[in-house]
C-alpha cells in the first residue's frame, strides 16, 4: 500500500496549490486527490512534481508493507 507525503510535502514547500496544479496541468482538486491518496499522480506528472518540490519522486510516496 501506498501513502501520499504530497500534501506535507506541499505545505513545507509553502507554494500554493493553485501555482503547483497550473505547472502539473491539472485541477486544484485532482491535485487534491493525488495528496489525499485518491488517485496515483502519472509518472510523467511525478517528475515534474518532484522537481517543483525539490525532492526526489520517491520522497511523493512511501510503502507500507502489509
């Protein structure tokens, strides 16, 4: 299983959601989903995340084994 650190990642970046969503090209609130763990960010869309938070892609998420 996985979990979304976006949403904490995105607080401690202190961009705005609507800034990150316009750069993702997507909407505020399918950004959302991908910080709520509704939906999986595409890969492409990852990298691109990734870089704007200055993290690496697999800071976006971490595994829980079950």
């Amino acid at each position: 299983m996985l979990n979304s650190n976006i949403e904490k990642l995105l607080l401690e970046s202190g961009l705005k959601k609507s800034f990150v969503a316009n750069k993702l090209r997507v909407s505020v609130r399918q950004l959302r989903h991908y910080e709520t763990g509704h939906s999986l960010i595409p890969i492409d869309k990852a990298y691109i995340l990734a870089d704007i938070l200055k993290c690496k892609v697999d800071d976006l998420y971490n595994r829980e084994d079950e």
